[in-house]
C-alpha cells in the first residue's frame, strides 16, 4: 500500500517537473531573437586575426544559444542518464552529429550557392526533429511499459540520429555564411575547420548549461528514475511542440 501511494507521488512528480521543464524551454525558443548572425559578425571581424578562436567563440554563443539543436534538447537526454559522466556523454553525441554534418558541409561549401538553404526548409526541419523526438521518447516509454522495467536511458545511437537530422535546421544558414566570409577573407584557412570549430564550441557552450540543469534537478528530485522518466517526457512534449512550430512558421511564411 505505501509502495503504491510512492509510486503514484513519484509519478506525479515526474508529470510536473517534465511539465515544468519542457515549458520553460519552449518560452526560452521563443522568446529568444535571432541574435546569432550579427553576433557571428561582429566577431569575425573583431577577430579576423585569429580565425580559429573567433570561430569557436562564435560556436559557444550557439552553444548558450536555445534553439532545437543546443541545450533545450540535449538537457531532455541528459536527464534520462545515471550520473553526470552519461550526461556529458550524451551531450557530446548531440552534439558530435552536429558537427561531423557542419564539418562536411564547411568543406563543401565552396560548391554551393549562398542562397540554396536561406531559411525555405526551416519548418520542414522543425516537424523532422520533432517526430524523431516523439519517436525517441514513445519507443522507450512504450518499451519500459511493456517490459515493466526501470526507467533506462535511451540509446546513443537514437541521440546520434536525431542530431544528424537537427544539423541542417536554425542556425544552419549561419555557417555557410561564416564560411563564405571567410573565403573571402583568407584562401588560406582551412574551410573544414569552421564547422569542425562551430560544433566544438557549441558543444562547449552549451556542456555547461546541461551540467548545472542536471546537477541541479538530479539535487531537487534525488532519485535518478523520476530524472529519467521526466527527461524521457519533457523530450516528448518538446517534440509537439517543434512540429506546431514548425507548422505556424510553414502557414505564416
């Protein structure tokens, strides 16, 4: 009887914290202005000097930056693992698919025009990346339910699809422009090394931010299953919510 009523409290708990997560997340998107373009280019040239070190600054302004591929995600993953190390762990494989996508396409880049992915596709990522977190989360929710086990993390493998796909939404148009900028500048940089750079300092940037949300909520619930099991649903909710978004930016524009 005691167990049952624990069950249902902890349960209870894992709907409001997931609730309370997901929408502040979504009111960070939303409110948040398109900052990083103008950001990008004000260090760019403060730092032209410097390449590497302006473009990694700019990855961590990505990094601290809430969008669909930064920490408003990887906070969701981060949360359905068993310490600290998962959650760095889970981070860096974002966050590798990220930049293995960014790496490819700064190299190619010099092929493409300018304007081949401006802003025409945005809503399409963003129902993309939305089903595969509703996907992500159902699989599991519907497989510790069926199996009546523990709450488990999910599979990296799962992480590594969904940042492969969230590569080519937001501020996507921002490094084509970052490496055509510095085409211009330099023929002596290594093109490879901007998305290379971009990725790592996002990943750095927004390393932090999952760390201290953890910490902290992994100290105010104290038990590692509602962690996960709020992750796993905060994941979910945030996976409709990037489909409507996606949809209103579709109908609007």
């Amino acid at each position: 009887m005691i167990n049952n009523v624990h069950k249902k409290a902890s349960i209870r708990t894992d709907i409001v914290l997931a609730i309370i997560i997901a929408s502040a997340i979504m009111v960070a998107i939303l409110s948040m202005p398109e900052i990083l373009e103008p950001i990008a280019q004000a260090i760019l040239s403060s730092l032209e000097h410097i390449l590497p070190i302006a473009i990694l600054a700019i990855g961590i302004v990505h990094g601290f930056k809430p969008d669909e591929h930064t920490w408003p995600i990887t906070i969701s993953y981060a949360m359905m693992q068993k310490n600290a190390r998962g959650a760095v762990l889970a981070t860096m494989t974002f966050a590798g698919a990220l930049t293995l996508v960014w790496t490819a396409m700064s190299t190619l880049v010099g092929f493409l025009p300018d304007t081949l992915f401006k802003g025409v596709y945005n809503w399409l990522v963003d129902i993309l990346v939305g089903l595969t977190m509703i996907t992500i989360a159902g699989l599991y929710l519907w497989k510790n339910h069926k199996k009546g086990t523990e709450a488990s993390a999910p599979d990296y493998r799962a992480i590594w699809i969904h940042g492969m796909g969230a590569a080519f939404g937001g501020d996507f148009f921002v490094i084509l422009l970052l490496t055509l900028s510095i085409k211009t500048l330099t023929q002596e940089f290594p093109l490879i090394l901007v998305g290379f750079l971009f990725g790592l300092g996002s990943f750095l940037g927004q390393l932090g931010i999952v760390l201290m949300a953890y910490k902290g909520l992994l100290k105010l619930v104290r038990a590692h299953e509602v962690l996960i099991r709020s992750g796993r649903l905060s994941l979910l909710i945030l996976g409709f919510f990037l489909i409507g978004f996606g949809l209103y930016v579709l109908i609007v524009s």
